[in-house]
C-alpha cells in the first residue's frame, strides 16, 4: 500500500485551502460539521461522523435558484450558478454512498438534471476517509456498503500507523497526489471492526405492510420535526418560493420588483409538508408520514432508481429526540415479511 | 412496590376499568434510551417505566389526541387519557387548560414526585446516577401542581443551582453588541429543524406564524435573519406560556441555549406581574387586559 | 453628512395619527424621519409588526396609541401596554438597544405632544447611530429589466 505520513497530508490540504474552497470536519459548538476552512489548523482529525453530511455541499439547506425583476408584464431572470470548486476531506463511505443515491435523482438519465447540483458535483472533489469501526449506531454493512467502502470517493484515505494508506480512485484524485511523497509499504490496513448486522427486508415486500397498524402505533410518538430528514445524507425534499429581494440594497427602480427565487430544505415528516390546496392532507397523520419516509428509502426510490436510499450511517438514530430508529423499524418489517437481503444493492 | 410498579398497577386498573383509552407515559426504548410510551391495552402495561431518564415532556402530545368535541375538526383519537406527569410537566397542563385545549375531566393525571432528571437522558445510555439537567439544579418543586394520583413521595430539596440564571447574568452585563453577537453566533447553526418548536407542549399553532406560505412574517431560508426571527417571535409567543422544561433545548441538534431566550421572558413576567406559567389554569398576562398595572 | 434614522410610527387612527395630523395643521416642527403607519389601533400593533420593521431596517420604531382608558376600542391599548414590556426586554437581550423602540400616548388634542415626541425620539435614535439589527443576505445580481416588447399594430 502507499502511505502518506500526516505531516504531508496536512501539508496538502493546505495547498488544496490555497487554490479551492477546502470543506472538513470542524468542531463547532460540541457538534461536529463538514465547514469551510481557512488551513489544515482548524480540522478536527479525531472525528467519527459529522452531524450533517456532505449532501449540503451539493445541495445546500438555502439556494438562490435565479432572481427576477418584474415591472408589470415584463419580466427578467437571471440564473445564480456556483461558481466555486470544492475539495471535501474526510468523507466517510456512508456519506459518499449517499451522494451517489442523490446523483440518481439529480442528474440521473431518467429525470430532467438539476443544473445547481450538477455544477457542483462536477466541481467537488471527494477525499473519502475508512472507519476503523462501525459506530454503535452505524449499519452500512447492512444496506450493501462498507466502512472502508471506496468506489464512491475520488481519493480513498484509511489511518494506518504512521499516517494514512492512500489509494486514488479516479483521476481527478490522482492528480491531487501530484507531487506528493508517499511511501511504499507491504501489506494492507486491518480491516474495520464491524457490526451485527441488521435485516433489512427487500424493496417491494413492503408494500404489504402498508396498511399495517405497526405504523400508526410507531407515528404516535414522532413529533413531526424534521431532524430525521435534514441529518439524512439522501433526503432531498425541498420547497421553492419566490420573496423579494431583502430591502436596504440600493433599488435601481423603484417601479421594479425584484425577486429571488430561493429554494430550502423541507421534510415529508413535517406536518403540513403534503397538504394542497383547499386543505386536504393525504398525509396528516404522524403514522402516515414515517411510513412514506421509510417506505421512500427502502422501496419506492429502490424500485425506481436500483439501490437502497439509506446508508447506514446511523445519523436518524442519534439525533431523534423521541428515540424513532430506523434499525427497529426494520426489524419489526422483517418480521411481519420473510426477510430477503437485496441482491443488487450497490449502484 | 418501586415507582414503575405503581405506576402500571395505576394505568392497569384505569385501562381495565375503561377510564381511559390510552396511558401516555415513559418506556425503555433501543440502546438504553427512554422514550415516550403510549399504552392502551392492559396486557402492555410493563412497558411503562419511571426512571431518572424520563426528560420528556408528555404533555405536548395532548392538544393532538385530545381535541375537545366543540372544535370544528372533530375530536381527536382519545376522549380521555392518563398521562404521566412531572412537576414542570404538569404546570404545562394547566397552561393547556387554560388555552381550551381540552377539558379537566378528559385526563387522569397520573403525578411522579421527582428529584430531577440526569444530563444526557433521551440519549443513548445517559448515566442514571450522572448530573442533573441544569433546569432541574434549579429547581425546588417536589410534587406537581395539578395530579389525580401522586405516585411516590416528595424527596426533600437539598442543594440548589441556577446555571441557566448565571448564565443570564453573564449576558445581562454584556454590552447591546455583545448580546448580539452572542446570539447571531448561536442562530448562525440552526437549521430551521423545529425540534424545538415540535417538542414544546405550549407550540401547537395549526399552522406556525413563521412557516407561513406566504413569508408574511420571516422568509422561508434557512438563514440568519430568518432563523432570528423564528426564535425571537417563537420565544415571545411562550411569553407567560412557557414551564420552564427546556425540552426544546435538549433536542436541538446544535447546542442553541434557547433556554436563556425563553428565561428571558419567564423573569420579565415575573417581575411585572409576579406571574409565574402554569402554576394556574389561567392565561399568560400578556394576552389579558389591564387590571391596575397601568402606566 | 449627518445620519438621518429612519423611523417608523405605528399611529393609531383615533388619537395618535390625528394628533400628528393637528401637529401638521398647526404647523408645529417635527423631524421628517417619521414613516407613518396609520393603524386602527395601537392594540393591532403585533410584536411580529415591530420586529418585521427592524429585520427591514428601521433604525428606531415608534408605537403611539390613546392614553389608557381613552382608547376608541376601549381597552385596545391595554394590550399594547402589556406586550411592549416583555418584547422590549426580549429585544434588548438579543442585542437590539432599549432606546430605539419606544411606546407613548398621544391624544387627538395633543400636536404638541406629538410633536415633541417625535423629536426627542429621532435625536435618541439619532444618536445611537445606524441599527445594526438587520442581516442582510447574500449579495445576489440584480437582472436588468429587458426593454419592452415594440408597440403592436400601427
């Protein structure tokens, strides 16, 4: 394997700070988030998984799709596109995996792409970073993936002794390693301690537990918040307004209105998420809404793009505040189907 | 007899008896983790536990199962309920009852006398025997306010803290700038999850001022002026109305200390009107008319 | 250049606003820092309203409504009397400074009350200098209106 010593690791990351916008695991308030920084001096290296993942990176909590400016029938607008190239260090494999199942709804062949996520995917660069182990809450040996799961990242980093066996996946993580000094060493790193795993029954078994009672008895503690959602690395419910432009900037004209069309983040947990015109909520018990968000991650998106919409990162779990967890929810689905583990579960 | 042994002999019989549909109270849920319980058949009884882990505020999920029949959109699932409740918790009932949420004789409230509940409790394996949550350091109530049944004896008060009320002194003598920086640094990691709002027993507006679809009073974004509003608005419409649970700052995913927001208020009324939320099933001052505080 | 704050009152239509108004007619000087909001009452001044005007950019808002037990809905102000406190308070705490939000009662009769008033109210605020509540978002392109289409027809 090729090792790269952490004193040269630092050293490159403070390269890539210089030239790009460098996205790591920051301490923050007793949390740990994926932020901009300045140098390799503000990353926390003893980290485990950050409380959000990487999807904000692609798609953000808050973008500006275009603004516009109206002035009676006439109207103009004017897209926002990033502009900026990322480098995204120590990605966790559940985290790229997700980014994958996001690819397959933004910019997959069967849907018209989004052209926002898709100017960043193509200007990020992901340094993936193994787990050592499987955290108490983790699972994604169990949804198809791995702790030292690779094939997503452009660079693969695993901690070894003295400091990191490195494997480039893709040329762009190749050239990242101009350059650098690694050293060539035998052997591999010790594989990852692993978990127990967990059943999780087959997408189109499900649909016969639809109307189960399980739901309605799990839904009555839920609180129709959207913690679940915003911590996924694969949720991707939004809602689009347009408002105006904040006031106080200089208005050019003031017979124009302008406008900013902002998209956000929202959740098919929150209450009125599925409520339409003239008040009717197809979906207005808390029941109702944890059985779609389960059922969209384990058998509506299987069934139409191919593989699980969960990664097993375990975030859902740790940040319910009624203590909702997907693991029991599989189990008790498992039970009321014969369990059959997904042949096909990686993209 | 232990207090969890009390406590499902209490829901067996009022189950048995038919007195209520459902028993709203605590169990032990995956990883060590207690977690709200709802129970309606006698045989589910063990489940319901009492331990120095049960930090939820049950009382949230009342306005949602307990819809009084003179509402327009019907009754909701329960006509009567138990609940287990705390001290706190049970001051937020009278705050309910006297907002017509729903009526005395639809509850049977089933009150545990309470030394406080630990630090990391709702979270996976908190230490029973660890700190208490610093509202509880605080806190010098035993017993609560409104009960049918009281499970379990006042344990005397022994030593008390005010962390929270420190840390209101600290930011009171900072300077207007100081504060807000304070604050913007805080609402700068919020995600506009609702957490907060959701967990909060007196937040049950049909529809939140501040998720409007028409951005009336704050913009949709996930943003910083937008995030202020939504706590500043959140925190004055619990004026009078807020127990003091600080639930919505357990389960904020950021460590926003929107305690102190909500402390705020609590001591202004109480200053100006010497009230104190929930103590009575009457309103919040804020919302009544002047009775000889003019000027 | 000197700051002119700008300000916002909330006047109420039965007795601050037609106390402003008998300021104007009587040709009484009074700073022209004054957005005037005319409301029916000073009780329909919301919380929401005040800190909604702040998040735009007022640098100070003014609440004027009847005295207490002379209010056209009779106890409308009684309202507006209870809620400034807490959300003063609230305000304060989150940084905003006590001097810029203010509440006061002027009758219909009193232009001179107005008046002063809203004098004494610019210069504190003036003083204080630029509100730094707001946040502004991000800095986003503002599109040039396209041309109009051409006349149809002849």
């Amino acid at each position: 394997m090729k090792i790269i010593s952490q004193g040269a690791l630092t050293e490159l990351l403070d390269q890539v700070a210089r030239e790009k916008r460098l996205i790591a695991p920051v301490e923050e308030a007793g949390t740990i988030r994926y932020r901009p920084v300045g140098g390799s001096g503000e990353i926390a290296f003893d980290f485990a998984r950050p409380l959000l993942s990487i999807k904000e990176a692609f798609f953000p909590p808050t973008e500006t799709l275009l603004t516009i400016a109206r002035n009676g029938g006439q109207v103009t607008l004017q897209e926002v596109m990033p502009e900026e190239e990322q480098v995204i260090f120590g990605v966790r494999p559940c985290d790229a995996r997700g980014v994958k199942a996001l690819d397959a709804v933004f910019s997959g062949e069967r849907v018209p792409p989004d052209p926002y996520y898709g100017r960043r995917r193509q200007q990020t660069t992901l340094i993936g970073l193994a787990c050592r182990e499987m955290g108490e809450t983790c699972f994604c040996t169990s949804v198809g993936g791995a702790p030292d799961e690779a094939g997503n990242v452009d660079l693969m980093l695993t901690e070894v002794e003295d400091g990191y066996a490195v494997e480039a996946i893709t040329s762009r993580g190749e050239s990242l390693l101009q350059g650098m000094t690694l050293t060539d060493v035998t052997g591999a790193p010790s594989p990852p301690r692993l978990n127990d795993p967990v059943p999780v029954p087959a997408a189109g078994a499900w649909a016969e537990q639809f109307e189960d009672a399980f739901w309605a008895a799990l839904g009555e503690r839920c609180l129709s918040c959207r913690l679940c959602a915003y911590v996924c690395p694969t949720c991707r419910c939004f809602d689009v307004r347009d408002e105006p432009l904040p006031a106080g900037q200089t208005q050019p004209d003031p017979q124009t209105q302008y406008l900013e069309r902002v998209r956000c983040w929202d959740s098919c947990t929150g209450a009125n998420y599925r409520r339409v015109a003239g008040g009717h909520n197809p979906r207005a018990e808390e029941g109702e809404r944890l059985r779609n968000r389960f059922f969209c991650k384990f058998d509506f998106y299987p069934q139409q793009y191919g593989p699980l919409a969960c990664t097993g990162c375990g975030r859902c779990i740790d940040v319910c505040p009624v203590n909702v967890d997907v693991t029991e929810v599989l189990a008790a689905v498992a039970a009321m189907v014969p369990v059959k583990i997904p042949e096909e579960v990686s993209a | 007899m232990t207090l969890s042994t009390e406590i499902r002999e209490k829901a067996r019989e009022l189950l048995a008896s038919g007195q209520v549909r459902t028993v709203i109270g605590y169990e032990e849920g995956l990883r060590g983790r207690t977690r709200p319980a709802f129970v309606t058949d006698v045989d589910d009884v063990e489940r319901l536990v009492w331990n120095r882990a049960c930090t939820h505020n049950l009382t949230t999920y009342l306005p949602g199962r307990l819809r009084p029949p003179h509402q327009s959109n019907g009754a909701g699932p329960d006509e009567r309920v138990a609940i287990v409740a705390k001290p706190c918790d049970s001051r937020a009932i009278n705050v309910h009852l006297a907002e017509q949420r729903y009526t005395r004789d639809q509850l049977h409230i089933i009150g545990v006398a309470c030394a406080g509940i630990v630090e990391g409790a709702g979270e996976s394996r908190p230490e029973k025997d660890g700190p208490l949550q610093a509202r509880c350091q605080a806190c010098t109530e035993r017993t609560p306010v409104i009960y049918d049944t009281l499970i379990g004896e006042a344990p005397p008060v022994t030593e008390v803290a005010d962390p929270v009320g420190e840390k209101m002194a600290e930011l009171e003598a900072m300077t207007p700038a100081g504060r807000m920086e304070f604050w913007l640094g805080h609402f700068d990691r919020c995600l506009r999850c609702y957490a907060c709002r959701q967990v909060c027993p007196a937040c049950n507006c049909p529809t939140c001022l501040y998720e409007r679809d028409d951005s009336l009073w704050t913009g949709m974004a996930i943003r910083l002026q937008e995030k202020r509003a939504f706590h500043l608005g959140r925190a004055y419409h619990l004026a009078g109305r807020c127990i003091g649970c600080d639930e919505c700052e357990r389960v904020c995913p950021v460590n926003i200390p929107i305690s102190l927001l909500n402390r705020c208020l609590s001591a202004e009324l109480e200053r100006s009107y010497g009230f104190r939320a929930g103590e009575a099933p009457v309103p919040s001052p804020v919302t009544t008319m002047l009775s000889g505080e003019e000027g | 250049m000197m700051f002119e704050p700008r300000i916002i009152g909330f006047l109420c239509t039965w007795c601050s606003y037609t106390g402003a108004d008998l300021a104007g007619t009587s040709r009484l000087q009074s700073p022209w820092n004054l957005r005037a909001v005319r409301v029916p009452c000073s009780g329909r001044v919301s919380p929401e309203l005040i800190m909604r005007a702040f998040d735009e950019g007022a640098d100070g808002v003014l609440v004027l409504g009847c005295h207490i037990g002379e209010c056209h809905y009779d106890n409308g102000n009684h309202r507006t009397a209870k809620r400034m406190p807490p959300l003063h308070a609230l305000l304060a705490f989150a940084g905003l400074e006590p001097e810029r939000l203010r509440l006061d009662w002027v009758s219909a009769s009193e232009g001179e009350r107005f008046a002063r008033i809203v004098s004494e109210f610019t210069e504190a605020v003036r003083e204080l200098g630029p509100c730094r509540w707001r946040r502004a978002g991000p800095a986003l392109p503002r599109p040039e209106l396209a041309p109009a289409p051409a006349e149809r027809g002849g």
